[in-house]
C-alpha cells in the first residue's frame, strides 16, 4: 500500500481535520452575526481572483488542509449574513449541512437500491411528505433531483410523454413538432430550457401577458389558446409559477387549474420559491390550486433552509414519474413490471446522485415542519415591512406589494427621467455590491431597471433595511456629484 493512500485515508487526520473544519464553520455563523466589518461579499475581480489561487495552486510547498478552508471561507460570499439580500439562495441550516458531508463520505449513489437503501428510503418518505403538505392527494409522490432546473424538465417530459398522442420518447419528435406550452413572459427561463431541450423551439412556448401584479392574466388564456390552435399548435402543458423569480407574483393557481380541467391540458407548477408557503398558516392561500397540479416543483435549497441542491418533483398521480424516462412505452402491457418504488433511477434525470433527502429527514426529524412555516412567515412578513419602509420614503419607488419575500423598488429622485432612474439605479447596485457591505441585486420591471431585494437571511433586520435605504441614498448622491 502506497503511504500516500494510507495518509489519504487516515481515520485520525480525517478526525483532526474535520473537528477543525467544523470549529471553523461555526466560527464563521458567529462572526456573520456579530462582526461588525464583516462584508457579505469580500468582491475581488474575476482577474484579481484568478491571479490569487493561481499563486496559490501553483505554491510548491505542501498545503495545510486547515489554511486552505480558512482561504475559501474568508474570500467566499457569505450567505449567512443579514446583509446579504440578493439571490434566492438561503443560508442552509447547520444540521442539514451537516447531512452533506454524512453524504460526501459514505457517498451511497443511489441510482440502485442496493448502493442507497437508507437514501432511496427517505427519499420515498420526504417525497411523500411533500405531497401531502401540498395537499396533492392519495396518488401523489415523487422524486428528488438536482435542482429546479432540472425539475422542470423531468415534470415536462412527463408532461410531454402523458399528453402526446404517440410514443414520443421511443419514437422521438417529428420532423416538425407541433407541441407547446403556455406559460408568461415572467416564468422562469428553465421552463423555456426546457421547451428548447425537448426540441419544439421557441414557437414551443406560448407567453400569455401578465396583469400589473406581474401575474399571468387568466382572462387570457382561451385566446391564446385558442390562438395557438389556429397556428396548427398542439398545446400540452400550462406553467404556473408560484411564485416568479423576478418580483414574487403568485400566478392564479385555481383559475389555471380550471382552465387546464376543462381543455385537458397538463398543469405543472413552479414552486421552487414559493410552494413552501403551504406550509404556514398566514401565507397558505397563495398557493390555492397547488392541489390539483398534475406536477410540482419544489426547491429545498430556497425556502427550505437545505444546501443546494435539493429538489422535489411532486406528481399528482405518482405513476406518471415512471413515464418521464421511460425506456419502453410504459403504458404498454407488462412494460411495468419492472418498476419499483425503491430504484431512483428510473425515474430521474441523474445516474448517480447525493443521498438529498437526508437533508430534508434531518430538518423534519430536528425541528418539525414548524420550521419551515416559522422561516418562510418571518421572511414574508419582513418583505411586507420593508415594503411599508419604501413607502414612507418619498425618494424610493416600489415596484409593487410584495406577496412573498421578495421586494423591487428603485431610487428615484423627481429631477430625473426615466432612463436616467435607470442608469442610476444600475450604478447603485454595482456599487454596493464592490463595497461588500449590503449585496442586493437588480432587476426589470416591465422594460424599467430596480432594485431587488431577496430576504432569505433569518436574521435580516428592520435595522438592517432602514440602513440600506441610508446606504443606497447616500450612494446615489455621491455618484449623482462626481
Ligand atoms: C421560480 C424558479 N424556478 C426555477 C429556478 C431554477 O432553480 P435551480 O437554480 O435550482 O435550478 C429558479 C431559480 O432561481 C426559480 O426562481
């Protein structure tokens, strides 16, 4: 045995280092809340960055381990600090992150039973339970993939496979596919991937406009249906989003459903954000009509405090999971018999992947659902505060009233036109995010540049909020003066 080998795998150095890494972990919690001048996003140049771990990389001597953790934590964005507030990405509760290194280590692959019989387990559990906190019904379950993209696309192809009129996955698509789905502009791009991926083209998707809430106008879709039918369309699938990427709208989940009972059409919808308000008292009614989905996707690495990525795609009816890779027509007779709850592959888009539902177990297992609802609500809730903070501000504008926990607004001065908002707007975000100290992001409203706000962090405060307004004031007047 080569000693290097041996010195890989010693049990004592693991233990060293990983006790050290862990010490350095929750270091790293405590100084995200209580140091002061530390910044969410330590911002260096893509060069700067380069020239820095290339120097490193190349370094001839050996590298402590323990060094090298410290480096990727300090110049790393740091999501669990309150004034982070960009992206969708949420500071992952510890226990679950703990899961990722059970997972790491053990690294159970899971395509087959045999090599992940705890994690095919719980993923049957974790699934189910999803299914019925979205209330989806006897039938339902599901699986769990690499994230909302590619839950989107497994949910499609069986939406594709279902509502086809021939075997679409043996025999592939014709020469000159018809299929579509309606879905509006504000959907998020997976979708359009998706309807790309599955060959039918941009004329594969149908946008249907969005009222001012930035919601899909539901008095819409007879017409464009109806619309797309005379183009010689054959539309499948209708995509709700709850709720959007860019603001937050929840679209009207019963009206779609309805819409798709009655033209027997596959709805699927996108909760990757959002679908985890089922779970709270105060917000459930947003999501009404998740129930009669025939699909649903729901990220845990947003809303559900779990490391990424960790997806759930939920059927209404559990068979049709079966039919998104299905090698041989499942509906053909004896072509199930195959089939199983327990061999994940089947039915996913990977071969090998991460035991992600221990992530889920843990969470539940630890704390109960009361979790989710108490962060989710505390999220809500504090984007209904800061909304009500833009308001009382005369030089902010809200783009419009959040419904989750996401806010748009814009700074905007009465001596300024549009465009030049825009341009300003702009200038305030990429400033901020160079100075480290609040990371924000940007957005279009309709054809009108905001700010965007995500407030993932539990610890996000009013204070907080009050200083990023101070903060983006004081920006604009120093790069209105220059
Ligand atoms: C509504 C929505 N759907 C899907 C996705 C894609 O999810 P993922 O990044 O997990 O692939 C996102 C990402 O932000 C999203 O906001």
């Amino acid at each position: 045995m080569s000693s290097l080998i041996e010195k890989a795998f010693d049990p004592e150095t693991f233990r060293e280092y990983g006790h050290d890494l862990v010490d350095q972990l929750a270091d790293y919690l405590d100084a995200c809340r209580n140091t002061e001048d530390m910044k969410v996003l330590p911002w260096k140049t893509p060069e700067e960055n380069l020239s820095r771990w290339e120097t490193d990389f190349t370094e001839p001597k050996e590298k402590e381990l323990k060094e090298f953790f410290a480096a990727v934590i300090r110049h790393s964005f740091h999501f669990h600090h309150p004034k982070n507030m960009g992206h969708q990405v949420v500071p992952p509760a510890p226990a679950a992150a703990l899961t990722e290194l059970l997972s790491a280590l053990l690294n159970n692959s899971m395509a087959i039973y045999e090599v992940g019989p705890v994690s095919s387990t719980i993923e049957k559990i974790v699934t189910g339970w999803t299914a019925s906190a979205l209330n989806m019904g006897e039938k339902a379950g599901g699986i769990l993939t690499s994230g909302g993209t590619t839950g989107n696309l497994t949910a499609l192809l069986a939406a594709r496979q279902h509502q086809a009129d021939y075997d679409i996955w043996e025999l592939g698509t014709k020469n000159e596919s018809t299929l579509a789905l309606m879905t509006s502009a504000e959907t998020h791009y997976s979708v359009a991937r998706a309807v790309k991926i599955m060959g039918w083209g941009e004329k594969g998707i149908i946008k249907v406009p969005v009222n001012e809430r930035r919601e899909i106008d539901h008095h819409l879709l007879e017409g464009c249906l109806q619309q797309a039918k005379d183009e010689g369309k054959q539309v499948v699938a209708v995509v709700g989003s709850a709720c959007t990427t860019s603001t937050g709208s929840y679209d009207p989940l019963e009206e779609m459903s309805a819409f798709c009972r009655k033209h027997n059409l596959w709805f699927h919808i996108d909760g990757a954000h959002g679908a985890g308000a089922a779970l709270t008292q105060k917000y459930k009614h947003l999501i009404k009509g998740i129930e009669k989905a025939d699909s649903v996707v729901v990220d845990f690495h947003k809303m559900l405090l779990c490391p990424a990525l960790t997806t759930a795609v939920i059927f209404k009816n559990n068979d049709c999971s079966y039919e998104t890779f299905s090698q041989k027509a499942s509906y053909l007779v004896g072509s199930r018999e195959k089939e199983n709850w327990y061999d994940i592959a089947q039915r996913t888009l990977e071969c090998t992947k991460k035991m992600m539902g221990i992530k889920i177990y843990a969470l539940l297992q630890a704390y109960g659902s009361k979790l989710f609802s108490d962060y989710i609500t505390n999220a809500y809730d504090l984007a209904e505060e800061f909304a009500s903070l833009i308001k009382e501000s005369s030089d902010f504008q809200l783009a419009l009233e959040p419904a989750a926990n996401i806010v748009c607004f814009r700074w905007e001065p009465a001596h300024k036109n549009s465009r030049q908002v825009d341009e300003l707007n702009r200038k305030i975000r990429n400033r901020l995010k160079e100075e480290g100290e609040f990371y924000i992001v940007q957005t279009l409203v309709g054809h009108r540049v905001y700010l965007r706000v995500t407030l993932m962090n539990p610890f996000t405060s009013r204070k907080d909020l009050i200083q990023l307004l101070q903060r983006i004031r004081e920006t604009a007047v120093t790069l209105e003066n220059r």
